[in-house]
C-alpha cells in the first residue's frame, strides 16, 4: 500500500511518499517504512529538491544541526552541516545558504533541476524559510506513523568541537611571553659563576678544653669515640642517679670526660644564679679529678638534669 | 483594555512522537501582539492530561538528561534562557505576567511559584546587576525551556513579522529603528538590557553601543522563532548544553 505524506509550512513544503514495511503491514497497515521519493519545495525558489531515502536522511541531518547551531550561536562542526550533495552555511547578512550538489548520473531525481548537472545549486534562505523547512522535518520526525526509524542525534556540541573566540594570535601572546622570559632568566642564570662546593670544616669546634685544673687538653674530634662516650656517660649517670629531683627547672652542667668516659670536672651553666642543687646530682659522685692528670684528651659534654628525672647529655656547643 | 478571546495555534510539548493540538485561550491583558492564528494544518491527537500534578514529571522528562556529570545548568545556558525571557517581555508587554500564567498552564507550579521565586531564577544570569549566587537545577532550567518555547508559539506571527521588518529594512539599507514594530521591540529590549545587566561585567561593556544590541536583538528573535516549532523544546535544551560537555 502506497502512502503520500505532505507537510506543509507557509514557505516549505516537504512530500514523503513510500510504501509500508511488508513485515509490519500485519499489524500496522498504516505506518510508512519504506521510502520511494521524498520532495521538498521551498516557496520563490526553484527548482524542487528531490531524492529517496538517502536525500530525505541528509537533509533531516544537514538542516537539523545547522538549526541547533543558530539557536545556540556555537556553530556546528563541518561534517554534521555537510553531506555529499547538501551543504548549510552562513550567508551574506542574516541569510542561510543551502547549497545542493546533484547526482551526475542518468538516474537523477525526476523533475528536479533544471540547471546542467553537476553544477552546485545555491539557495538563500531567510531565517523564517530556514524555520519552515526544519518545521516540516520536525513534523515529520514527531510523526509516529512515517519512519518511525528515523531519529535526529540529540547531541550537543562537544567542548572540543567549538572553535576558540579568542584569535590565535591574541592566545599565543602568554605563552610566548613566558617562553622568552624563561630563556632570559635562564641566561642570566648561566652567566653567574658555579658556587664552589667546600668540605665541611670541623676547625669550627674549639679543639682544646680547659680542665678545672687549668691544663689544657685537645678535643676528641672522632667521631664514633664521641658517640661512644655520649652514650657511656648517658648510660652511667641514668644508673647513679636514682634520687627524686627536687628542683623543678632543667640544670644544665657543663661536663668534661676524659677519653675513658671518667669525669673529670664539671661547671654548672643553667639556671644563672639559684639554689644550687649539685649535692642531689650524681656528678660529685663521679668525679675523678686523678684521672685529670693523665688525661690525653677530653670532650665537653653538655649534661641537663631534667625535674622528671631524667637526663639529656649532647655534645658541649659554646 | 477589555477581555477578548482569541484562537491559539497552541502546540503543548507533550510526550515525543504525538503532535501539537488545537487550544482556545482567554486572554486576561490586551495587549500590542496577536496571537498567532492557525497557519498550518497539522496533526489532531487527543488533549493532554489535566492533573497538574502527573504532567509535570511527564512535561519534565519530555527533555532528555544530557549532562549526566552534573547537575546544574551550566554558565552560558541561564544567560541565554534569561536573555531570551528578556526578548520575550521586549515583544509582549504583558510578558512577564504570561511567563508564570503559562507555568500554571503547563502544571509547572512547583517550580515556578511565584514572581520573586522566577526573578531569582531570572538573576542566575551571571550578567545582571543583582546576579544571585545559587545555582540553576536542571529541572528548573527545563521549566524555563518548556516556557519559553509556548510562549514562542504564541508570538509566532510578531516575531515573524519583526523577522521580516528586519529583512525589509536591510534590503532598502534603512536603519532597523525606523520601522515601527521592530523599533518599538528594539527600543525596550535594548532599554530592559541596560536596567538590568550588571555595565561593570567584561561581557556586558561590549553591548554599549546600539547597533551591537540590536543585532543581540536580532538575534534572540531567529532564536525564538526556531524555537517555536514541533521540537523546539528539545531543540533549545539541546543547545545549552553546546560546548559544556
């Protein structure tokens, strides 16, 4: 059974004529699926498009995405404006230039153009005819019983698709502008002289002490017998001093070994002044003032007696 | 000014595939703009539901979710649907009272309650003077839509008639403000644009001067008439979102 659709709009008119699906016709004899011409005409305008399906499918894909790009002012990418034979662009002014490219071959479209073929055919359009012609496919597409397979890609424009406002050259300028300073800064860079890299000195550190008998003796200045001797001296004034601290701020003694961890004098640095609590701490103890008079070398060693009753003992900085 | 009542080609956005129907509205305002009349035959379906409340999810879901990794509109779109609304009152003088009239109509009374509540939707406009800083929700914009595109319809012969005052005028090489009509809807869409809009924002100083806001005007009113169609709906839901996602 053979139908003929008209959808008319004051400028456009647009006729699908076509058959109905032979599966289908069982159950829905009035449903067209099968395209055998489609027209479309628009008013003042020669001559008529017309095609099959293929003609009919470009011209819903080629107008629809034009409309969306003028409703949204982002225009569409090329190939949704562009088919083999239907082309939409911008005009001069407000116009709308459809541009139709026919088929060379014997069988074109009946009564179509009358220009020679192979020639493109130009139309200008109005905005009010442009909205005709895509009311007519609109109606179409709304239309449940024409092709109710064809359906318009609903899809926005995607982020990357939309051409940058800004002109090239107007966004180059930043980019430009930190490469060049970048390579000033880094000439500038280069000229300067490399910083000359120096051991560190251990000349620093004084390298005698004064023992409370007024000797004077060199410093151990090994590294590993330092720490050996730190933790000794840790180790030995944790075990001797038992007693409950009645003092409630830090005491800070300045403690000189000798190179077999024996003390051999002391000197109180911390708090200036005060009640002297050294007859609570286990220096006096330790003290070995013999061992003074043998020592080689000494270290200075800075002791704090803290009030929870614990010690801290670090390498004696001036 | 007196009540008349006048025949709507109404085409009420119902669900995809079912084609407009024929409505007959009172109109409460006289106003300078005629309704459009029936111009083109089209498909008779059966009238919509009435019960405001199963239309509206209806009406809503009509427009599809296109922004699955958000859920508001983004920036460009409410400028666009406020400055269309803004075309619209520049057309019609009772337009803003149509803009809620026709949001009752549609059974969107939820979202679009009452004036203050369309102002503040109005003002996420990032351009206007008194921009509200909330966002705009996807059901709130699909409202707006839905809105403008009837009343779209509605002025379906105006806006032709200005489309064609403008083509009219651009082939004799007269300026647009020398038309009546056209000068009229130019003069008070260019003067609601300089009220409202906030003058210090970037985008708004490039609209000082006349002919470049006439030509926004311009604009507005192709985009309104492509709009106004079977699918207009869809059509201009679809495009907020161009170049967002």
């Amino acid at each position: 059974m053979q139908f003929q659709r008209i959808y008319r709009q004051p400028n456009c008119t647009l006729v699908v004529e076509g058959l109905a699906d032979p599966a289908a016709s069982l159950i829905d004899t009035n449903t067209l699926s099968i395209v055998t011409h489609s027209e479309c005409q628009i008013l003042g305008l020669d001559p008529v498009l017309s095609g099959g399906r293929d003609f009919l499918v470009d011209l819903i894909k080629v107008v629809g995405a034009y409309s969306q790009g003028v409703i949204s002012g982002i225009p569409r990418p090329a190939m949704q404006v562009r088919s083999p034979h239907l082309d939409l662009h911008p005009g001069e002014g407000d116009r709308h230039q459809l541009v139709c490219q026919p088929e060379t071959t014997p069988l074109t479209q009946s009564g179509s153009s009358s220009s020679e073929s192979g020639q493109p055919l130009r139309w200008d359009l109005s905005t009010v005819q442009l909205f005709d012609l895509m009311e007519a496919i609109d109606q179409l597409l709304a239309d449940p019983q024409t092709l109710p397979d064809l359906q318009f890609a609903w899809t926005p424009v995607h982020r990357r698709q939309v051409p940058a406002q800004e002109p090239l050259v107007q966004r180059a300028v930043a980019p430009t502008l930190g490469a060049t300073l970048l390579a000033i800064a880094a000439a500038g860079f280069m000229a300067m002289p490399v910083p000359q890299v120096k051991p560190p000195r251990i000349e620093d550190r004084p390298t005698t002490t004064t023992t409370p008998a007024g000797t004077s003796l060199n410093l151990i200045t090994d590294a590993e017998v330092v720490q050996r001797l730190q933790s000794q001296t840790q180790q030995k004034l944790a075990q001797t001093w038992k007693s409950r601290p009645s003092f409630d701020t830090a005491q800070v003694y300045r403690v000189t070994i000798d190179e077999q961890g024996q003390i051999i004098g002391y000197r109180r640095e911390e708090p200036l002044g005060g009640q002297n609590y050294e007859a609570e701490l286990p220096l006096k103890m330790l003290l070995q003032p013999n061992a003074a008079r043998t020592a080689k070398q000494a270290l200075d060693l800075r002791v704090v007696f803290l009030p929870q009753g614990t010690t801290e003992v670090k390498l004696w900085t001036p | 000014m007196g009540r008349f009542w006048v025949e709507c080609c109404c085409s009420l956005p119902v669900a995809a595939g079912r084609p407009s129907v024929h409505n007959i509205i009172q109109a409460t305002d006289c106003s300078l703009v005629t309704y459009a009349p029936e111009t083109s035959p089209r498909v008779t379906a059966e009238p919509p539901p009435t019960d405001a409340e199963s239309t509206l999810p209806l009406l809503l879901q009509t427009l599809p979710d296109l922004a699955v990794h958000t859920s508001v509109l983004p920036r460009r779109g409410r400028q666009h649907l406020d400055l269309l609304l803004l075309a619209i009152e520049a057309m019609d003088l009772g337009g803003s009272e149509a803009v809620l009239w026709v949001g009752q109509e549609l059974g969107l009374n939820e979202i679009l309650q009452h004036r203050v509540q369309l102002w503040q939707i109005r003002n996420t406009n990032p351009l206007r003077r008194y921009n509200q800083r909330r966002p705009l929700s996807l059901a709130e914009a699909k409202a707006l839509v839905l809105v403008i595109c009837n009343l779209a319809q509605r002025l379906s012969v105006s806006i032709r008639q200005n489309l064609l005052a403008v083509q009219q005028q651009t082939d004799k090489g007269q300026p647009l403000d020398d038309h009546f009509a056209l000068g009229f809807y130019l003069e008070r869409f260019r003067s609601h644009f300089r009220a409202r809009m906030n003058p210090r924002r970037a985008a708004v100083v490039v609209y000082q001067k006349p002919e470049v806001l006439n030509r926004l005007a311009v604009d507005l009113l192709q985009q309104l008439l492509l709009c106004s169609g079977t699918l207009g709906a869809k059509r201009l839901w679809t495009s907020l979102f161009d170049g967002e996602i």
